[in-house]
C-alpha cells in the first residue's frame, strides 16, 4: 500500500495506543542468529525456486520493490519494555547487517510503529477514521485486502516514488537515457504494524520480532503462497509447520540483494532474482 501523508498519519497513530488492551508472547527470549536452510534440490531447481519465490512475494503490480531511503526509526508499543527493546534491536541489527539505513539514535522520529494489541481490527478502524488522507489513493478493495482480512500481523506501508531527477510525489518527464538505469525508485517513508497477540499461536518471540523485520525492510505481499521456502515468512503461512525458527540465509540474501548499494535497476525485481542465485546457487 502507498500514500505519502504517513507522517501525519504515524502522529495520530500514536494517540490510539495508549488506550489499547495490549497483550505479548510469553516467550521473549530467542538467538539473533540467521538460520541456515538446506535445501534438497538439483542447482537448477533451486535457481527456479528463488524466482518463484520472488515473483510471489513481491508486488503484483510492477516491477519495483520498495525499500528504506531515509533511517529506520522502529518503536514498539503493547510490549514490556524488555520485549519491545529485543524487536526493536532484532531490527535494527538486521537492517544493517543488509545495509538498510538505520538509526540508531533512540530518540529519533519513529517511522515504524509496531504495536501489539488484543484489538487490531478497533485499532485500524479509529485510524481510519482519524486519518482518512493515509488511504485517499487506494481503493476500498486494497484497503480492505491489507487491513480487514485476518491475519496475525498487519501491515500499512507508506511510500513515495522518487524520480532519477530527484523529485518526489509525482512522476517526472525527465526520463534516464538508458537501458539499464530506473527512471524512478519506489523509497518506503513509514511502516504500521499491528500484531493480534490473539493469533500468534505458538510462535516465540524470536519467531515474530524476525518476521517483523522480514516484512518491514521489503514490501511483501501477505497473501503470497510462500509454497516450502525456507523463510521466516512461513511463520504464519498455513503450511506453518516446520518454519525457520530465525531469518534464514534465503531471507538474508533477499534482503541483500534488495538493498544494494546504489542500485537504481531497470528490472529490480529481475536484479534481485540474480543476486539471490548467484549466492544461493551459483
């Protein structure tokens, strides 16, 4: 999902959670380790399912994938603190070792709210209602799709298209003479998530501050069929059985290849299906 009014929207956000019924995961202990996958196929089907992988959990609508531009800010509500301490440097420590910009500065201006709550459904329902301007360019059908269908991790993330010319907001003439150089970039500005610690079932917290960051740092698309991947995001998947107890290798490299220095291809989503076989299965 995209808008680019997500600070005003974030601001608002803020006011809800302090009535929230909020409620966390008993288990609050986990390595921060990257789980390694081994996967059982001949070179070439793995190279295929890398480019599954990708096309599926990827958007359906283009060829960009959106990332972090600017310093990523998280903060954790609905948590004790010790809880909401370990997701948030779970996250940070993996948007670095990706080289995501990250801030390390705690009191910088959050732009990743995540909030852990027995009410998520109220909870997005009153932002919408305060904030309707976060969600004037989507359709009701994308609205619904990402905030009323059940699930238990929700997801709203604001971006904004940068052009090659440095604009921002709007789609700029002033296209890049190449075959291989973007003309614009997709930069994530801002980042809801609700987690409904009713639905967690039994996934430790290492499990969800993991996948947390998993589906902050790319859009992913939820309701993709992450099939027998070796990902964190099949947490919550209905094949859930057998998940990655951590990030893994195949998340890692993902997300690796997402935030390359400079990268500013034609066909990023191509690019990263590339850089992912080149390490995974070269």
């Amino acid at each position: 999902m995209t808008s680019n009014s997500g600070k005003l929207g974030l601001v608002l956000l803020l006011s809800l959670i302090l009535t929230a019924a909020v409620a966390g995961p008993k288990d609050s202990q986990s390595d921060i380790t990257i789980e390694t996958v081994q996967v059982t196929a001949t070179r070439e089907q793995l190279r295929e399912a890398i480019v599954t992988f990708v096309s599926n959990v990827t958007r359906r609508d283009g060829e960009n994938v959106a990332r972090w531009n600017s310093p990523l800010c998280p903060s954790v509500s609905g948590a004790t603190p010790e809880q909401g301490e370990f997701i948030r440097s779970r996250i940070l420590e993996i948007a670095a070792s990706v080289r995501a910009p990250v801030g390390r500065n705690k009191k910088c201006q959050p732009n990743l709210l995540i909030i852990l709550t027995e009410q998520p459904a109220q909870l997005w329902e009153s932002w919408r209602t305060r904030s309707p301007g976060m969600f004037f360019q989507q359709s009701q059908v994308e609205i619904a799709r990402a905030l009323e269908t059940p699930r238990p991790v929700s997801a709203w993330q604001n971006a904004m298209v940068t052009n090659a010319d440095g604009t921002v907001g709007v789609e700029s003439n002033r296209l890049v003479d190449s075959h291989i150089k973007a003309s614009l970039s997709e930069n994530i500005s801002s980042v809801i998530l609700l987690v409904d610690t009713t639905a967690t079932g039994g996934a430790t917290f290492g499990q969800l501050a993991d996948y947390i960051a998993m589906i902050s740092l790319a859009r992913i698309d939820l309701d993709a069929d992450f099939g027998n991947a070796g990902s964190i995001l099949r947490v919550f998947a209905k094949n859930a059985q057998g998940a990655p107890k951590h990030l893994t290798n195949w998340d890692h490299a993902f997300l690796k290849a997402l935030y390359q220095p400079d990268r500013a291809l034609l066909r990023p989503r191509t690019d990263i299906m590339v850089t992912m076989r080149e390490e995974l299965a070269p």
